[in-house]
C-alpha cells in the first residue's frame, strides 16, 4: 500500500449527523412508499450501510458496480459497469447512493442509465460534492457535504483499493 499524507477532514461524528438527517429527508420525501435503494460500488459502501438505516421505508437494496478511476487520482472519464442490478426499476421509487461527485460523469452516466428503466421516481445523493470540479452540469437532490478540489479517502473512498475502511473523511496533500 502506497502511504498518503493524509489529515482529517469530516469526522465520524459529523458524517453520523449529516447521513441521519439525509435519512429523515428521504423518510419524508417517500413517506408511506416502498423504495429501491441503489449501492453505487464500491466507493458508497459504507455511506450505503449508514444510510438505509437511518431510512424508515420499506427498501429493497441493490448494487450496481461502475468504475471510472481506474488506479489513478484524476477520472478517465469513462464509465464502465462492472456489475448490474438484479431487479427492475420499472414503476419504482430509487434512490441512487454515490460517494462522490467529482466530474460528474458518473452520476450523469447512472443517471441516464437508471432513468431508461422506466423508474417511478429517481432521487440522487452523493455523499461529498466538488463543484470545482465539475465537467458537465449534474444535479445532485442531497447533497451531504461540498468540499474543495482535493483527493479525498475514508469512509468507503479509496486510493488504489486502500483507505476505505477508515472511519472519516481525510484529505491527501500528496496530490494536486
Ligand atoms: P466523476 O465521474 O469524476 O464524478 O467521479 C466519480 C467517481 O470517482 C466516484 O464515484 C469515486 O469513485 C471517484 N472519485 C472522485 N473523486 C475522488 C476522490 O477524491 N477520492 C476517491 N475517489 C474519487
């Protein structure tokens, strides 16, 4: 494993409090309906986890793996769908759950890929937000937190597969 030279950025504590109060946001939105919640790997794993539970609706949870990164800090800019969804969407109420929106070419790639299966309803969350940088308009419904234009790991974020298991938000200075 490559050693970064990483500080704190979003404790757990402050990542607890957003991604409950996102939970009761979607509670609210979606009250008295089911819900197809949908795991964007790997990186939302464990904004994933915390979330549906902290959503009181009946919800089916499905993973879909796309990758974008490769091995390397900056998006490729292409998308690729490493594992799809076993269910259809057509009729349903789905909520897709990402880690980050950088370019947002993924969430836009996702988005329209997600919206040809007929859903009732789509609702967006992304964890963390950089509008800097941003390469296309991409509207994101809950947004946990902006952050700059910084490499970031943690809570399900990686660097070359390492890192997700840390319990924050860090930020690199090895990059940029
Ligand atoms: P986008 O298509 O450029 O918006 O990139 C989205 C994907 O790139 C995310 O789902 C992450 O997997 C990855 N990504 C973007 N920024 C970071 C970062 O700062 N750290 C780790 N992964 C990132």
């Amino acid at each position: 494993m490559v050693p970064l030279k990483l500080s704190e950025l979003i404790s757990q504590d402050d990542l607890q409090t957003k991604v409950t109060e996102i939970g009761k946001k979607i509670t609210e939105q979606f009250k008295g309906e089911e819900l197809t919640a949908i795991c964007v790997l790997k990186g939302s794993c464990l904004y994933f986890a915390d979330l549906v539970r902290s959503i009181d609706l009946d919800i089916q949870c499905e993973f879909f793996g796309v990758s974008s990164y490769g091995a390397s800090t900056h998006s490729s800019g292409e998308v690729k769908t490493t594992l799809d969804l076993t269910v259809p969407l057509e009729g349903k109420n789905v909520l897709l759950v990402e880690d980050i929106v950088d370019t947002g070419l993924t969430m836009n790639f996702l988005k329209k890929n997600i919206e040809a299966r007929m859903p009732k309803k789509l609702v967006t969350t992304s964890l963390l937000f950089k509008p800097a940088a941003l390469k296309t308009e991409c509207y994101i419904d809950h947004v946990g937190f902006e952050i700059e234009n910084r490499f970031v790991v943690g809570y399900g974020l990686d660097y070359q597969g390492f890192y997700r298991n840390l319990p924050y938000i860090a930020q690199s200075s090895d990059f940029n």
